[in-house]
C-alpha cells in the first residue's frame, strides 16, 4: 500500500498525508522497480511504438497539465493508459505533486506564487471536488510551512 503505483492509479481515496511526500512529482505510477530489478538489465529496448512517450505529455509541466480542463483531459489522454484513472484522481495526484514542488527548494519563487494562485483559484470553483479540494489544501499548506520555516530562521 506504500507503492507509488498503487497510489496514484489504483488507490481511489485520500492518499495517506505521510506518504505524499514519497510521490514527489509523479502523477501516474512510478516504475522504479523496473529500473532497478536486476532481471531487467536483459531487457532490450522495445521498437513498439505503444510504449514510446506521447505528445503532450511528452514536455508537459505539473502547472501545464493542473490547467487541463476535464475535456482536455479526456481528448489529450485518449489511447494512453492514463485515462482510466479519470479526471478527479488526475488532479488529486497532480495536487500532490504540486503541494511538492511548493515545498521544494528548487522552483523560483515566480513558479511557487504561479502554483499557489492555480492551486487556490481550485478552492473557489463551485464544483470543487472533496476528493482534490483536500489534496489542494495539503499542497497549500506547503507554502505556509516554508513561510513558517523561513520566519523562524532568518537567513
């Protein structure tokens, strides 16, 4: 149940707040026990064309793919694999990996204020679902930690 595949597509509830920090940025699975499973160093790179990464998902930011509406979703995802998750755990994975990067030392500080305004933004939608609302609220409290972290520790 702590296997990041699991999480992200077969789990459909709440992801464990103490595991969200595992996902990192991944939105759909993981596949880092086929990287490191030894039986795969036999393996030989397939020329089926099925596994090969699809446009737009291809050069796609975690901010890019937050901004898909739910048509968008379905006419972007159609063939792949992704689909089947739906629209709502799509976003709630996306909430995760967002609420990650806020609390990432990494993105510049225009990045963060560009994720906090479409992770709130969310929060105001009428049909705001329960499922992505909690997961955006998590996400935000991110931003509230490293003020909280920074303000207790001037640099």
């Amino acid at each position: 149940r702590r296997c990041i595949s699991y999480l992200t597509i077969e789990h459909p509830g709440s992801i464990p707040q103490p595991l969200r920090h595992l996902i990192g940025n991944r939105i759909y699975g993981c596949d880092d026990c086929q990287l490191i499973c030894p039986w795969n160093k036999y393996a030989q790179h397939t020329a089926v064309t099925d596994f090969d990464v699809r446009p737009p998902l291809d050069n796609a930011t975690l901010l890019s793919l937050w901004q898909w509406s739910e048509d968008e979703f379905a006419r972007k995802t159609e063939g792949s694999p992704v689909r089947r998750i739906g629209y709502q755990r799509w976003q709630r994975n996306l909430a995760v990996s967002l609420g990650n990067l806020l609390r990432s030392e990494q993105p510049s500080r225009a990045l963060k204020q560009a994720v906090s305004g479409a992770l709130q933004a969310y929060l105001q939608k009428p049909n705001a679902q329960a499922l992505v609302t909690e997961h955006v609220q998590w996400a935000l409290a991110g931003v509230d930690e490293k003020l909280a972290c920074s303000n207790t520790h001037p640099s």
